[in-house]
C-alpha cells in the first residue's frame, strides 16, 4: 500500500489502527526530530537525571541523520539517513517512553523489535546515499539542542512527502528477517 501521511496522524494509523505493514510506502510530512548517537546518549542521560528533553517524545518521530550544511537558498544540506543499528542501546528507552518512528537505514536488534511491537511503533527505511534527493523533501530545519554537536546537533525539520518504507511493523513483520528467508530458500 501507498500512504500520504502527517506526522500528527501517526498515533492513529500506527498505533489505534496498526494499519501500516512491511512493504508500505509512506510519504511523511510533518515534524521530525533527527537525532544520531551522540544526541541519543545525551537524551537517554538527560531522562535518567530527570531533566527536560530537547523535545517530547511522545509520539515523535526521529531521524538517524546528521544533516550538512544547507547551502545558500536551501534550509539544509545533504540529508540521507545514517546507521540505524548505532542507535540500538537506546531505542527501547526512547520508544518505552512514547516515540512511535524512527527513520534510519539498515538492520535492528531483538530488543529494538520487540520495543516496536510492544509500544506499537514503526521502523522506516529511508533511501540511503541520497542525502541530496532526501534534503528535497525538508522544508525547514532548526537546531533546537546540544548545537556543539555540529551536525548531530538535533534538529527539528518539516517533512514534505518525504519517501519511506515500513521495514518493522508492529506486527512483529521484519523486511530483513523476510528477505533473508527469501534468499535462504534459493
């Protein structure tokens, strides 16, 4: 399936209504927060400490992406998602304490699955070394925390039909766990 989404509808059609599965395309508007392992290390020290977040995580949306500099005309650079797995150790926090996308590339570990099923979440896939045609699809960016970061500062962006693939639903589907199968079996 093709869906047009807003970040806002995301707690209806993931959580209320598990409508989206392995395999559907999402076009994502709204706002995203990016955030990559230095980011995530602070966010996880700062709720262990009981100090305020950067932003709210409930029903939020990361990005795995440490975007460029945006050149003249532009609001942001380059802009492809990072590594998803360097975000494993803290996943299962941040999605416990109510985000309900990330936004990466790349495999995920047992706990970020079972952290997905259980808060009835969603791992998207973005297109990885297209950070040029990905930053085509951000209207705006603002560093909101830890600037010293540079560019794993995090950032709240706008997403315009941003283009996506649900590869962990929160029907315990797994595109890399089914994909594996497929090659297995030739």
């Amino acid at each position: 399936m093709m869906y047009h989404l807003h970040t806002a509808e995301l707690p209806a059609v993931v959580r209320a209504q598990q409508k989206l599965r392995v395999g559907d395309r999402v076009l994502l508007s709204g706002t995203v927060y990016t955030a990559r392992d230095a980011a995530h290390k602070r966010i996880v020290a700062a709720m262990g400490k009981g100090e305020k977040l950067p932003f709210d995580l409930q029903d939020a949306a990361i990005y795995f992406a440490g975007p460029t500099a945006a050149p003249p005309g532009r609001p942001i650079g380059a802009c492809g998602p990072t590594t998803s797995g360097r975000m494993d150790p803290f996943s299962p926090l941040l999605l416990d304490a109510g985000l309900i996308a990330m936004i990466g590339k790349g495999e995920r570990n047992q706990a970020v699955c079972e952290a997905i099923i259980r808060n009835r979440a969603v791992y998207f896939c973005a297109v990885g070394g297209a950070g040029a045609l990905a930053a085509a699809h951000i209207t705006s960016c603002e560093v909101i925390a830890y600037p010293e970061l540079g560019c794993e500062s995090v950032k709240r962006l706008e997403f315009s039909d941003f283009p996506l693939l649900v590869t962990i639903d929160n029907h315990g589907g797994n595109i890399f766990n089914e994909s594996k199968k497929v090659f297995a079996a030739k």
